[in-house]
C-alpha cells in the first residue's frame, strides 16, 4: 500500500509549488522523503522481483529521453512535437509494455532545458523514470496520465536532490 | 474567451481521441502521439494562443489513454477532457518546465471524473469495479 506513496510525488510537489515552498529546503526534504519510503515500501512487496525488466526499462526510459530532450531544446522541435514524434516512431519499433516505458521515457524529456542546463541529471531521470515505472505497476492501472506522472516524479525527485527545483 | 476556447479544443480533440480508441487498431501511445503531433504542429501557428491550446490537447490526448474500464463513454471522456482543460489553464504557473507535468494535470483529470463516478453513482461504480 506505502509503495503508492512513489507516484503521488508529483502532486506533493504540485502542492508544495502552489504554495511556494517546492524550492525551499522543506519542500526538496519532504519530497525525497515520499520517495524514499515509497521505495523502501515497493522494495518490500512480496510481489516485487529484481529482474533484468528493471534494466530494461531503466535504459529504454533514458534513451527515449535524451533523444527528445535534444530534439526539443536542440533543434528546437518543441517539447511537445519532440515527445509526440519519438512516441510514434517508437511505437512502431516497441511492442508492448516497452512502448509505454519509451513513451514515459519521452516525458522526462520534455523538461525545460532551464531545469536541466546539462544532459547528466537529464538521463539519471530517466533511468529513474525506468525504475520507477516498474516500481508503480500495480498503481492507477489504466489511468491516463499515469505515464506522464512517473515521469513527473522521476523529473522532481532529481531536480530535488540537484537543487535545480 | 481563451479559456472558452481552450474548453472548446480539449472536447474536439477528446472525442477524436476516444474514437480512435474505438474505431482503429492504434495502441494507446499512437493514438496519443498522433493527437499530440497534429496539436503541436496545427495550433501553434494558427492562433496567437495557440501554444498553450497544444499544451491541453496534448494533456487531453493523455488522457485519452484512459482502459475502456475506467472511461467507457463519449461523455466520460468529454468531462474528462473539460477538467483537464481547466486544470491546465489554471495549473500554468505549477511545476513549469518539469516533464510529465501534462502526463499529471492528464491523471488528476481522470481521477477527478472517476471519484465523482464514484459519488454520484455509486452502484454503478461498484459494478464497474466488479467487472
């Protein structure tokens, strides 16, 4: 059950933003907080296995990524346009539960080059990201957005720690 | 006026993207990207406020992910669509530049649709959830 905690990130940090407080010190501590026992929590599940799944995801999360981190801010695509085109092509390369990580992938690259001014704590997110989806797969099953709020909180939880939020 | 129309976008570009669910063998990240790209390229240089009409159809297009168990309908979809619209407009200011902000404003949109489902009618909810 704590292990939902991992994708709720997003909307602590929203809040945490709304009032101001996401860049404070307070809000960078409570925000690896829900993740760290999020973790701990999913870590702890009978049901969790470490497998080369998690790698898998891990890799295909970060490739998607960079590469539309560098379509977007690089030859300046436009977050959306870059995200939407490595999605389609991909889609048709992927099958299966890899289109979604790649597609999540794509997320994380949509971020601002502003939070990200070095491509480094970019692909830490998205191997966070990777993890994170496998961590979350019994959480919101066929919500739409899910996707985008992995991402999200793979995005805010290294912006947290890099100081960059 | 730019919110009506925002409003008005989100709708358009929900129906389309529950009928490509229902109508094609797309997969949902197709469905979506096709949804996104289309916004991305068409609106930005047709209206002046056409970024930001992009950014709700693209969150919408998100949305539209939605499993047939969660969002069966025309009408859940198109009130799906409306709070996403309106969760962007007035989310402009929170987590900017952090990706998978749309992919949220998307989920708390169809969470919203969902506990509302749920209040309102919660027979039909409870059948639902059995399955």
């Amino acid at each position: 059950m704590w292990y939902q905690l991992l994708i709720f990130v997003p909307l602590v940090a929203a809040v945490l933003d709304i009032f101001n407080l996401l860049s404070t010190a307070f809000g960078r501590i409570l925000v690896l907080a829900v993740l760290v026992v999020g973790v701990f929590a999913a870590l702890s599940r009978p049901s969790f296995k470490l497998t080369t799944a998690l790698v898998r995801s891990a890799v295909l999360s970060c490739l998607a990524a960079l590469l539309t981190f560098l379509l977007s801010t690089r030859l300046g695509l436009g977050a959306v346009v870059a995200s939407a085109l490595v999605g389609l092509v991909g889609a048709q390369v992927l099958k299966g539960k890899d289109q979604l990580v790649m597609y999540m992938g794509t997320f994380v690259g949509m971020s601002s080059a502003l939070r990200f001014p070095t491509l480094g704590p970019l692909l830490v997110a998205g191997l966070l990201g990777g993890v994170l989806f496998e961590l979350t797969d019994e959480c919101w099953v066929g919500v739409g957005g899910r996707l985008g709020t992995i991402a999200a909180a793979a995005v805010v939880v290294v912006l947290a720690l890099i100081g960059g939020i | 006026m730019t919110l009506l129309l925002n409003i008005v976008i989100a709708l358009v570009c929900g129906a389309a993207g529950f009928w490509l669910r229902q109508n094609t063998k797309l997969s949902v990240v197709e469905v979506s990207a096709i949804l996104a790209l289309t916004a991305g390229l068409v609106l930005p240089p047709l209206l002046q406020e056409g970024a930001l009409f992009a950014l709700t159809c693209t969150a919408v297009s998100y949305a539209a992910m939605c499993s047939s168990e969660r969002c069966c309908s025309y009408r859940e979809m198109l009130i799906i669509s409306a709070i996403c619209s309106l969760v962007i407009y007035f989310g402009q200011s929170v987590l900017v530049g952090i990706g998978g902000r749309l992919g949220t404003s998307a989920a708390v949109s169809v969470l919203l649709c969902l506990l509302a489902k749920r209040f309102l009618s919660p027979d039909q909810a409870q059948k639902a959830a059995k399955g």
